[in-house]
C-alpha cells in the first residue's frame, strides 16, 4: 500500500503518546505521503517541533498567526488541499472541542475548516475514556462522520492499567489507507439496503413505529459505495443524510417499503434488510385525528414478510436479514434465518446498553445458512459495515457464488 502524491496533515496533541507520533509520521513519510505537521501548545511540551521538520521536510504548524509561516494563515486552504487529517495522540479536551466546534489554535480551527475525512487516535489516562462526557462527545463526531478509533488496552502513563493507550501506528496507517484507498472488491455489484423504521398510520397525526434510527443500513449503504458498489438505499424516516452516491428511495410504510424494494430487486446481486419494518399495521386507520382520551382498540393486521418475499423470489440475490433480540439471541436469530430461507442473518442483543436501537456502536453475531457462527465485539457501526460486508463476500465464495450468477 502506498501514499504516493498524499497530502496529510498530522495533529499532535499534549500527551506522553507523543512520542509515537514520530514513528506514525516516519511511516507516513517512507510511504510516500506528504505530511504537514500540527502541534498544539501542549504538545510541543513532549516533542519538539524540529524533530517533525526534520522528518517531514516540512515548516511545522504550532501558531494560528505566526507571521513566519505563510500557512499560518491560510487554515481554510490548507483543510481544502488535505486528503486527511489524523489526529494521534488525540487528548480528551482536544475530542472535546473537537466535538463543539471549538476552534482556539491552529489545529482546532483547521479541524472545523476541513471537509476531507479526519481520523481520531485517543490517549487518554486512567478511566477517562469510560466517562460519560467523553463517551458524549465521541459519538457526536462519529455521528458527523468523524472516525475515532478505539484506544488500546494496557499499562498507562499514571502506573494504572485500562483502555486509553494510543493505537498503534500500523493501525492507525490501517484505517486512514482503508479511507483513502478502500479496496474495490464490491465493484460490479448491485447493493440493494433498506434502512430506519416503518410508521403504520393510527390517523393523520399518529402511528405505530420503532426505535430504529437507521444508522445500520445507513453505514452499510455508504461502506458498499466505498468499496465501489452501484446501492440502492430504500429508507424509512430518519434523521439522517443519505450517502450522495446512493439511489436514495424515501418510504413510510411496510407496504411503501415492500413495493420500491421489489420495484429496484431486478439485478440486484446483494440484499440488506436491516431496516426495522413494523411487524403490523393498522387495519382501517382513522381519515380524521381520533379525538378525546378514552379506551381505544385497535385492529391490527399483519405487514408483509418483505425478507421472506425476497429470499424466495429465487432472484439469485444474496438476501441479508437482521434480527434485534433482547433474550436467547443465536437460538431465536437461527430459527429466523431457517424461518425466512435467507443467506445471512445479522442479530444483536437491544437490551445491552451503548448498542443496537440510536446507538453508534454495536456488538453483532452473524448467522450463515452454512453452519456458521461468527461473533463481532463492540465496534462503531461503520466496522460493522464493513466487517459484514467482508463476511457477505467470503461466504459467497466459499460456497462458488458470482455476482450476477448466485443460485438459491
């Protein structure tokens, strides 16, 4: 892998982890990237600034107006020309004004000027990173796009042991590569994901929903235009911006959903239905707002099975499903995906706190109609994506399956 005609811009913040930064910016360099170094005041406390010229070849960043520096004051350009912007260390006050657009130094400002993608390395000390402030302000930037890694585990610099260590720098290199070069190993398919909730109609101002937010389907839609896929994203009400690339098909209703995802199955090589499709619907609803408070009963009656439609329409698709279980999750994500005749079956357990329904993070076990069994520790949904995406393509061609060519 190579970074040849990169520019990166490097962030160093006032941690004893700043010593590696020096390694990450030798990597960056033999690698062939161009890297501008940013330090912050307290960082040059720890590494100096000509050590990072030395290695760069580059004048340092340190001063929002040193007039010695002709990109002091262009932070605006410097974000515009950046293929990326890594930050490692990265402390806990630099991901808090980080998280609340704070922009006091040179670094700061040149994080809320850029537009490229932007790497978070935490390294942090004692039990810093499990507090609810942190936790607050890391999932606000993984919500906007920003990619925090997760710290290691291991000694600290205080003499404690626990998760804050900075990452190593092959696997900071890892992610920032995957970023600027994703592996293309979805061209040719046609992705096909649904994604968010369903809302079933009680009158004009009511309806029956769920709590999904549909930041699964949405991670997944994008992880597949990343690796090179033509997506179809078919998507219930959600807060969310839909990846530009995506042929993106807004939907209330079950049957709304069940019609645009049948109406775009043709050619389809790869089905995600991670959207949360409400089980029922109601019968009759009202044309006009039910007035008063009293006793109400509703006629229910059942949705369409919109991932048993697919699975068995023998399309030659790849059909993926989800499951959201709160109790005996591999038995009862097994019986589904025997149930509903599909490939794959994504389950996670929604009574654990920090994951599944409006969470960032999620911890999944994938179910193949094979046999096997595979478990994801907790990891932001954008991994998941990934990580599912990378499952889909080794159970395919484990058992002879080409895009295009799948049989059921």
């Amino acid at each position: 892998m190579r970074l040849d005609g990169r520019e990166l811009v490097l962030g160093v913040t006032g941690s004893i982890a700043a010593y590696k930064a020096v390694l990450l910016l030798r990597e960056l360099a033999r690698l062939g990237a161009t890297v501008t170094v940013c330090l912050t005041e307290h960082a040059r406390a720890f590494v100096g600034p000509l050590t990072f010229r030395t290695l760069s070849g580059r004048p340092v960043l340190t001063d929002l107006f040193d007039p010695q520096s002709d990109d002091a004051v262009e932070h605006i350009a410097l974000a515009e020309r950046a293929a990326a912007i890594v930050v490692a260390p990265a402390t806990a006050n630099l991901i808090a004004k980080a998280a609340h657009g704070v922009a006091d130094d040179f670094l700061t400002t040149l994080l809320l000027a850029a537009r490229c993608p932007v790497v978070i390395a935490p390294a942090m000390d004692g039990g810093m990173w499990e507090h609810p402030a942190v936790a607050a302000n890391v999932a606000a930037l993984r919500a906007r796009g920003v990619t925090v890694m997760e710290p290691d585990s291991g000694a600290l610099a205080s003499g404690l042991s626990g998760r804050g260590r900075l990452p190593e720098p092959e696997s900071i290199i890892a992610v920032l590569a995957s970023m600027l070069a994703p592996a293309q190993d979805l061209a040719g398919e046609k992705v096909v994901v649904t994604a968010g909730p369903t809302r079933e109609p009680i009158d004009p101002v009511r309806y029956i929903s769920n709590r999904s937010s549909g930041k699964m389907g949405y991670n997944l839609a994008a992880a597949a235009l990343r690796r090179g896929a033509e997506v179809t994203l078919v998507s219930g009400p959600t807060a969310l911006t839909p990846p530009a690339a995506a042929t993106f098909v807004p939907v209330q209703t079950a049957e709304e959903m069940r019609e645009a995802v049948l109406r775009h199955l043709a050619g389809a090589t790869i089905v995600i239905k991670a959207a949360a499709v409400a089980d029922y619907r109601v019968r009759r609803p009202s044309e006009i707002k039910i007035k008063g408070k009293r006793d109400l009963t509703l006629e229910l009656t059942p949705n369409p099975d919109i991932l048993a439609e697919v699975a068995a329409s023998r399309s030659g698709a790849f059909v993926v499903g989800f499951a959201a279980e709160t109790n005996d999750v591999a038995a009862n994500a097994r019986a589904k995906l025997e149930a509903k005749g599909i490939d794959l079956l994504v389950a996670n357990d929604v009574s654990q706190a920090g994951i599944g329904f409006d969470a960032d993070d999620n911890e999944v076990l994938l179910i193949d109609r094979w046999g096997g069994n595979r478990a994801l520790p907790r990891m932001a949904k954008s991994a998941v994506a990934d990580a599912i995406l990378g499952e889909i393509l080794t159970l395919r061609r484990a058992a002879g399956r080409t895009a295009g060519k799948a049989s059921r």
